[in-house]
C-alpha cells in the first residue's frame, strides 16, 4: 500500500487494508527459535521526523486510510515519547482512521511505567497485538521467548489497564507432539488471567534456517500433526474462561476456521473443531503454505 518499505515487512493478517507505516525496523528480540521474520534486519527506531514525513506522503497518496499499523516488530519497545508524538501526528494527518496499532511483547512491555502506556493510548495507539505463544513455562524457554508466563500476564494486564485492546496471539503446536496439553492448559489459565481482548490463534509452521528446525532435524523436536493440534486446539477452548474474548483463527496457518465470542460461542467452536477430527483426510492434512 505505500512504497519504499525496508523489506520484508509483516502485518496481521487484519490490517490488510491499512496503512502501514515503518516506526521501527526489524525486532529487538529477534531470538525466538521458531522466528524467520525479521532475521536480515537489526532493530532500530527510525527517526521520528523521517516517520512524519512517511505520514505526510501517504495523506497525499490515500484520501481515505481506514487504519494505520505501526510495523515492524515490537514498536513498543521503542521511545514512548517518540511513539506518542508519531501517533498523535497519524491522529492528526488522518482522523479518519478508526484504529492505530502496532505489535508489542511482554519483553518489552514490561518496562513501560503504566503512565507511559496512558500517555500511548491517550495520543491515539487502540490495540497491541501481543504473542503469548504459550503460557507453559518450559516451553517458553525451549523456544526463548525471553519471558515468562506470569510476565506474559502482568504485561497484559498493564495494556488493558491503560485502555489499550489487547489481541493476543496462540502458537498452536509449539508444544510438539510430546507437551501439547501442557501447552493447551497453561495457556488457558494465561489467557484466563489476561482476558485480551482477541485471542488470536495460529498453527507452528516451522520455517527452515530457524533453531527449531534444527532442533526437528536433530529429533529434538517433533512436530504435532493436525490430529494432534485439533485435540490441543479443543483442550484449550474448553479450558477457556475469558468472557467477552473474540476467538478469532484469522491465519493461514491454521487447518480450519474458528471463530467466536467466549464464553458465549465455546460450544459452536468446540462443535467445529470436532467435525474436522471426524473428517481428518478432509481438514486435517499437510499444509503447504507460501505465505505466512
Ligand atoms: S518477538 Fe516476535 S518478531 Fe521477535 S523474534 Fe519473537 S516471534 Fe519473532
């Protein structure tokens, strides 16, 4: 949608229709072992005048921006002075835009003073799309994710408490075939202690070059296979507590569609999940993706 993009650039799949705009560049953890996406590139926050002058250029090329999303990953972790000031001025370049957002981790979340992440939400930032991945221990640390569960939730809980919508994102699969209940029900209790927003899930997808593809190369990792991730998948969502969290599996990563509003819809879901595991040659086979 706009030119001259440090590439490769990713967006959820949601902001499709947004303005995208670079704030920052790469990811400042760019460590975790299941993580392709920002590996040539080093993190840095762009210089603020140099973001405005991006804004301005698009308020001359679009009439109507819908959205804005703030790439690259973990923008958050930048200066929130500096990301106060460039949200205001999209505020201010485009009032027609119903929402700004931008991707934020608990890493970097945590060290946010609540008055920070006021001062964000007051000049305009609406949702974090935040990656729980998992909310078991062990394998937050098998795939270096640099924080724990109890810091994946007191991050939240400091978004939600500055008013800021919390979308959060499930790996499904990240467990393997050995901890995929581990991982169903440790992340329940989290996003049950969280209540976000959006729970967002997505389905391992594991990308060559990566440490956890090593990992499956060594036999130190295999891989669960759609049955496995569908039994995890109906594990999670009857542990599910989060009243008023919109499920929404909006990835292509994922084998089939589940979407709804909990506790309200926890039926129709579990409903959907149980067609594709009584139809596993229809829904649950390999999965060749060319974009993730
Ligand atoms: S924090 Fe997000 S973008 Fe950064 S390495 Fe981990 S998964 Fe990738």
């Amino acid at each position: 949608m706009f030119p001259d993009y440090d590439e490769p650039l990713f967006r959820p799949p949601c902001e499709a229709g947004s303005l995208i705009i670079q704030a920052t560049l790469g990811c400042p953890h760019n460590a975790c072992s299941f993580c392709a996406m920002y590996k040539t590139k080093r993190f840095r926050a762009r210089d603020t005048e140099e973001v405005k002058a991006d804004l301005r250029r698009a308020r001359l090329m679009y009439s109507h921006v819908p959205s804005i999303f703030l790439a690259d990953g973990n923008t958050v972790a930048m200066n929130s002075e500096k990301l106060a000031e460039i949200i205001s001025y999209a505020r201010r370049l485009f009032p027609e835009a119903e929402r700004i957002s931008s991707y934020g981790g608990a890493r970097f979340l945590k060290g946010k003073s609540p008055e920070a992440l006021r001062r964000l939400r007051e000049s305009g930032l609406d949702i974090i799309y935040f990656g729980l991945e998992s909310g078991d221990d062990e394998i937050l640390k098998r795939v270096n994710k640099g924080v724990t569960s109890a810091e994946m939730v007191e991050a939240a809980r400091k978004v939600k408490e500055a008013g800021i919508r919390l979308s959060v994102y499930v790996l499904l699969g990240l467990g393997g075939i050995e901890r995929w209940e581990q991982h169903a029900l440790n992340t329940a209790r989290a996003l049950n202690l969280m209540r976000p927003h959006f729970i967002r899930p997505r389905t391992l997808y594991p990308v060559p070059g990566t440490p956890l593809w090593e990992e499956m190369e060594r036999g130190e990792f295999i891989e669960a296979d759609g049955i496995t991730v569908m039994r995890e998948l109906r594990l999670l969502l009857e542990n599910l507590d989060a009243e008023g969290a919109v499920f929404l599996s909006d990835h292509i990563s994922n084998y089939i569609p589940v979407h709804g509003l909990l506790n309200r819809d926890r039926e129709k879901m579990l409903a959907s999940v149980d067609m594709a595991l009584s139809r596993p040659e229809e829904f649950l086979g390999p999965r060749y993706l060319t974009q993730l």
